[in-house]
C-alpha cells in the first residue's frame, strides 16, 4: 500500500520542481521578458530570398543591430555581398 503514498510524493515534487524551474528561469540569467518565446519554435525571414526558416535551423548572422537568419550560406554570402559593395 505504501508505495501509492510514494508515488504521490514523488509526483507532487516533480510539479513542485517544475514551477519552481520555471519561475527561476524568468528571473535569472539576463535574458529580456520579450526573448522569453526564444526556445519555442520559431519562424524568420530570410531578408534575401525571402523564404520563411525554423530559427534553429536557419544560418545565423549577427549584425551590430542584432542577428540575422538565411535559409543558405548562399544567400548569407548574396547578403555580404550587397551590403559591403
Ligand atoms: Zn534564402
């Protein structure tokens, strides 16, 4: 019988880990409330072609204003070119 109890237990812990990571993961580590959607999913515009890429795939350029997203190292080097001429 006793293992019922256990199971609870260990379960109500679980949930209580749960919230308490998700509030120290608002507070900490410098990240703004506006990047918090940042692990989800996420689509962005390839500024050279135009096609829509899942942000973790997409090849990833950082700019002084802040980071930009091609579908192909193509289109990074079509975008370095025009800019830089
Ligand atoms: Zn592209």
């Amino acid at each position: 019988m006793g293992i019922i109890r256990l199971l609870m237990f260990v379960l109500a812990g679980l949930l209580a880990y749960l919230l308490f990571q998700r509030l120290l993961g608002r507070g900490g580590s410098g990240e703004s409330p506006d990047q918090a959607d940042e692990r989800l999913d996420r689509l962005v515009q390839d500024p050279v072609c135009g096609v829509y890429v899942d942000s973790r795939e997409a090849v990833r350029h950082k700019v002084p204003d802040g980071e930009l997203f091609f579908c192909s190292k193509d289109c990074e080097q079509k975008f370095l070119d025009k800019s830089s001429g």
